[in-house]
C-alpha cells in the first residue's frame, strides 16, 4: 500500500513539472523558414533560434550578409531584407536602412 502510494505521488508530481518547449531552435539557416535565418539566441548564447531578416532600423552585422550561410552564424541578429543595408550610424551603430546617402564605406 505504501509503495502504491508513493508511486502516485511521484507520478503526479512529474506531471506537474515546470518545463520549456523552444520552438524554433535550429544548427543551421537551412532549417529556417523564408525570410528567417539561424542566428544566436540573445537570452541562451549556446542556443540558436530562426530570427526574422532585418527590417528597417533592424540592428544588424556589417560582414553578415549571405542567406542562407552554410556555417554557423555567430551573430544574434539575421542579415537585412534584399532591400535593405547594413548601414553604420553614429555610436557606432550598424542599422538595417533604405537610406542609402548614409552608407559608410
């Protein structure tokens, strides 16, 4: 009866675990969707998640720019959209823009 017991019990508290499901987690951008690539994940660094590409005023990375890469990416941000550039702002800020009079080359 006591074995029985604690049995049950262990059996329900397993069942009231707290747990996380990642959606999203991926290796490479060739497990991404359209539109998103692998990039580091800001909260987990040793976990990567498929991001959007960049949009206007985006934070982005001068020197990532292919999609998809077929490394791993070391960046937390994704490439800008085919429309976009990686534009450096003052601050030293890189910055997905259309405006392209500001591009510092």
């Amino acid at each position: 009866m006591t074995s029985l017991l604690l049995l049950t019990t262990l059996l329900v508290s397993l069942s009231c675990t707290r747990a996380a499901v990642i959606t999203g987690a991926c290796e490479r951008d060739a497990q991404c969707g359209i539109g998103t690539c692998c990039a580091v994940s800001l909260w987990l660094r040793g976990l990567r998640m498929c991001t959007p590409m960049g949009g206007e005023g985006d934070e982005c990375h001068p020197y990532s720019h292919k999609v998809p890469f077929y490394g791993k990416r070391q960046h937390h941000t994704c490439p800008c959209v085919p429309q976009l550039a990686c534009t450096r702002y003052p601050g030293s800020k890189y910055r997905c823009t259309s405006d392209f009079k500001n591009i510092d080359f």
